[in-house]
C-alpha cells in the first residue's frame, strides 16, 4: 500500500471519548455509539472555534501494557482557545513525521481495508497518536487521510 511521510505541525481538537480494545467483542459498538452521539446529539455543531469543516478519528493513549487497549476521540480540529460544551474533551494531536494513507470507497470498507493493510506493515511506530481525517461527508463514495505517528 503507498503512503507519503508528511511532517505535520501541532494541532488541537475537541470531541468525546471512548476507551476500547480491538479484540473487545464491543468494540464496534463503543466506535460507532461515539460516531452517532457526535452527530445525533450536535456535539459536532456545538464545538466553538473549528479551524475548518472535516471530522477526525483520533486514536491514542495506547496501553503500553497491553497495546491494543487505547483511547478513540471522534473530533474536529480547533483553535484551542474557546470553553468546551458538556462533556467534550480537547486533545493535542502531536507535531511530527507521519505516514499519510488516502482511503477511496465506502466509508466503513475504504477505512477497514486501510487499517487492515497498515497492521501487516513493518512501520516505525510512535503508537502516540494515529488519526483519520475524513475529507468530506459521503458514506459511498468517500475520501479517508489515515495517518499514522512514526518515530523520528
């Protein structure tokens, strides 16, 4: 799979978290109940200070004890300066080297097959923060930049 390493400057988001496992057998279902609260219950509208209009896929805190155990923040990127409504969270997506992916297709295939083909990859992994950037609001036909932290 071709990716292209991009060197990326800090950046802040705000959204709600979860905390999963990828072998939890809830695992979806904790995922995609932070997607449908994010849209149903207007968390997405009622953050201030979006830098611009795409949604994220945050993954991080990872257990160093067990490393498929880890934090999802579903967020948008922010200015970082504006108090948070109710129960959202700001996280800092780290400055640094990360091997952009782009994802084509539907939604839920285009993102599974992407994150299938990058777990078989040899990558230098930070396991800081990987995060998908989804390009505009399509199920069908979409656009998913998966990126994912390297070490130096």
């Amino acid at each position: 799979m071709e990716y292209e390493i991009v060197k990326l400057e800090e950046k802040k988001a705000a959204g709600i978290k979860a905390r999963t496992n990828n072998m939890s057998p809830d695992m979806g279902a904790v995922i995609g109940g932070l997607w449908g609260r994010f849209y149903s219950e207007g968390i997405y509208e009622s953050i201030p200070g979006k830098t611009n209009d795409k949604v994220l896929g945050i993954y991080t805190e990872y257990d160093k004890d067990a490393a498929s155990d880890y934090t999802i923040v579903v967020a948008c990127e922010v200015d970082g300066k504006e108090e948070l409504p109710g129960d959202a969270v700001l996280v800092t997506i780290p400055a640094g080297n990360y091997a952009r992916f782009i994802a084509k297709g539907e939604l839920h295939e285009a993102v599974a097959k992407c994150w299938q083909e990058i777990w078989s990859m040899d990558l230098p992994r930070t396991f800081a923060c990987d995060f998908e950037e989804y390009q505009n609001d399509g199920m069908d036909e979409t656009e998913i930049h998966i990126y994912v932290g390297l070490k130096e």
